[in-house]
C-alpha cells in the first residue's frame, strides 16, 4: 500500500520541468517516491514526483525494484565534483533492475511488458534509479533471466562492463598475465578483479584503500593484496614494491584515481605496459600534475637509465581511460552488458553487495559510503519504505514472472 512521506512540500515532475507545490500528498496513479538533490552538499529527500504520462517513442517504464548507490552517485551528491555541472533537481542513480511496465512505439531489442530487466543510464542524467519508476531509453536496457536475482543484477553492468570492455578489446589480458589492480570502496576495482581472477584466469596483484576490502579481495582469489593506510604513499610504494618482487605487470588498472597511475607506473612492463584508468572522474588535461606525495626508495643497484625513465614518462602520457557508457560504438556497448548478464547466469561472476538499505534511509546509505564502511556495492530497495517491509533484501516473489504470464505478454 502507498504510504505517505512526510515532507513539508510535493514537487512534480513533469516531463523535464520540475515545481514545486504546497499541499497534500499526490495520488498515487500520477506520483512516483524518489530521491531527490535540490543543492549539492545538503542532504538528499524523499518527495513525490509526477509520472511521465507520455513516452516518446525510444524509451521504456520500468519499475525500479533495485538501485545501486555508488561513490559516483555519492560524489555528486555531496558536491565532490561540482565541475561536472550536473541539472537540480537531481534524481542519482544510474545502475539499477526492476521489470518494465510500458514501451515506446520503436522496440528494436524485442522487449515485453513484465520483462526483468536492468539499466544502466548517463551518470549525469537527472532522472536516474532512485524512483520507484524511472523512464529511459531502451539503448540501455537489457532483459535478465530469471537465474539471476535483480538484487545482483543492479550492481553488475557498470564495474563488470567496463572491465570486460577494456580486458577483451584494449589489453588483450590472458591467463597468468600479471595485472595491478586498484579497489575502492564502490566496487568498479573489485568487478575488475573478479573477472580477470574468474574469467581470464590472471594473476592479480590488488591495491585497495581499507584492511576490509582486503579481505574481501582475497576472497575474490587476488593473487597478492596491498591496503593503503590513512593516504601514506609512501608506506603503499613500499608494500607493492614488496608485493611485486622483480616481476613486472602486463597492465595497471586503476579504478580510485588519486594519480595512483604515478606509483603504479614503476611496477608495469615499461615498452610493452599499458595504465588504464577506469575513475569516472578521471581528467587527462589535469593527470600529469596530479602526483601523489610518496618517495621512491633508493635503488641498490645502478640508477635508473635514461630509456627507463624516458618509458614511464610516455606510458603517463598515453593513460588510457576507459567508460562503457561513453562508448561511441552502441553495439559493443550493449554487447558488453550482455555478456555480464551471461556470465552471470552461468555462474562465472558474482556481484558482492556491502548492504542493503531501503529507500526511506538513503541519507544512511550515503554517510555509510562516504564513511568505507562498504565492501562492495550498497543497494537501495526502491519499493521498500522501511527495514521491516524488506529486513534482509531478499528478491521478493511478486519480482518472480510466472510461465502463464510469460505467455500472455504484450508483443508491444
């Protein structure tokens, strides 16, 4: 049953004009609950937008059942990055999974009304996940066998489809190759280790920010783990450095920026290497100033010769970042996804969900990532207002389509 939020307004939402009107609740044929950023840095409120009535041709209503909180969302939210300019009002979220309820008149990938799906849509569009149901554009939907629960399948598209993005057309990764990876808290480094330690069978050696993550990722099957302590590089340097032996890594791939690319260029094959960056907010004009603070030990042998150091300095400059929704090929983008879903399916990954938090208590989800408590991904429960409708997260029946339902599906 709809419930009522307390709020001293109801803002409407109407197609992509927004105001605000005092008053009661809206009905709720008309009125969707959402998250909602009025002003970065200030804390985030339920209110009660107006449904879409129309949908233009290319796009989809889904039900959003599961939305992933990530450390791009929180970053936004809290006004980490105000240069990306995002619209207010704001709703965050761009990973999530639900069922689709109505599709626009062009249906090129064959949806159904009741299908299970997920979505990944732009980190800066301000109509994202966090409403209970979201408009958008069929490019970035894909349907979701019923083996795979849609808890998971909101926290898989983003961190598993950039890697596999950049592990099967950029770098060529291959079984026993050795590969840096760097893990967050928000879990893009930790997707990247799953997949190259369950899919192509390489030798990692993680670099992530907390003792906790550690122990995760050493669950995960990384072949060596790094923790960095309260930001001291100098300490990390010497722990990879330790960590590395004499070997050197095929590939560094960081998914925390911070110019942990400066570190890690020392410990990558220096003619045949490559440094990708996966940080969403990664800036290739501002990359080369942003060195971390950290003194290189002195070296027992000879110093550092010349073509050596000419090497590192031009894997720098050629750090190949890497997003799958920037992707200008739709194809591959789509494909990327696809095959995370698939492997899912086939038990080969596995997406790790820090906690679950209704969407009542997102302003606890965000002080909770902001804090690292996580390991892993934080989910927000769309259709649940409070803990004790939905007090372990778990995949509720009415999410499960029946045969005969699948059956009697509109062919829209």
């Amino acid at each position: 049953m709809f419930r009522t939020i307390s709020s001293r307004f109801v803002t409407v939402l109407c197609d992509s004009s927004w105001s605000t009107v005092s008053g009661s609740q809206c009905p709720s044929r008309w009125a969707h609950r959402a998250a909602v950023l009025r002003e970065a840095g200030k804390p985030i409120a339920l209110e009660t937008v107006k449904k879409v009535e129309k949908l233009k041709n290319d796009e989809v209503r889904v039900k959003v059942h599961y939305c992933s909180l990530n450390s791009t969302d929180v970053k936004i939210i809290t006004g980490k990055h105000a240069e990306l300019n995002v619209p207010l009002p704001f709703i965050p979220g761009h990973e999530f999974s639900g069922e689709i309820v109505e599709i626009g008149k062009d249906n090129p990938h064959h949806f159904n009304r009741g299908d299970r799906v997920v979505v990944m849509n732009d980190l800066q569009d301000p109509k994202g996940g966090l409403i209970s149901e979201a408009v958008v554009k069929n490019r970035d939907v894909w349907t979701v066998p019923q083996s795979v629960p849609l808890r998971e399948m909101a926290v898989l598209p983003y961190g598993h489809g950039t890697a596999l993005l950049t592990f099967a057309l950029h770098c060529n990764l291959k079984e026993n190759d050795l590969i840096l990876i760097t893990a967050g808290p928000a879990g893009m480094g930790l997707a990247a280790i799953d997949l190259a330690v369950s899919v192509y069978k390489a030798k990692v050696i993680a670099v992530c920010d907390t003792e906790s993550s550690s122990d995760l990722v050493r669950a995960k099957g990384a072949h060596k783990v790094v923790s960095m302590t309260k930001n001291n590089f100098t300490k990390l340097y010497k722990n990879i450095q330790d960590a590395m032996g004499d070997k050197k890594a095929k590939v560094a791939y960081d998914a925390v920026g911070k110019g942990l690319l400066h570190m890690l260029v020392d410990f990558v094959e220096p003619t045949t290497g490559q440094l990708i960056s996966v940080d969403p907010f990664y800036n290739a004009s501002k990359f080369l100033t942003e060195v971390p603070e950290f003194d290189r030990p002195k070296r027992k042998d000879k110093a550092e010769k010349p073509e050596e150091a000419e090497a590192k300095a031009e894997l720098l400059k050629n750090v190949r970042h890497f997003d799958l929704y920037e992707n200008p090929d739709v194809d591959t983008y789509r494909q990327m996804i696809s095959d995370t879903i698939e492997m899912r399916a086939e038990g080969m990954i596995a997406g790790h969900i820090s906690k679950v938090f209704p969407l009542a208590k997102i302003q606890q989800a965000i002080e909770f990532v902001q804090q690292k408590q996580c390991t892993g991904k934080v989910l927000i429960d769309v259709q649940c207002l409070d803990e004790d409708e939905c007090p372990d997260g778990k995949e509720k029946p009415k999410e499960k389509v029946s045969e005969a339902k699948d059956k009697k599906k509109s062919k829209d």
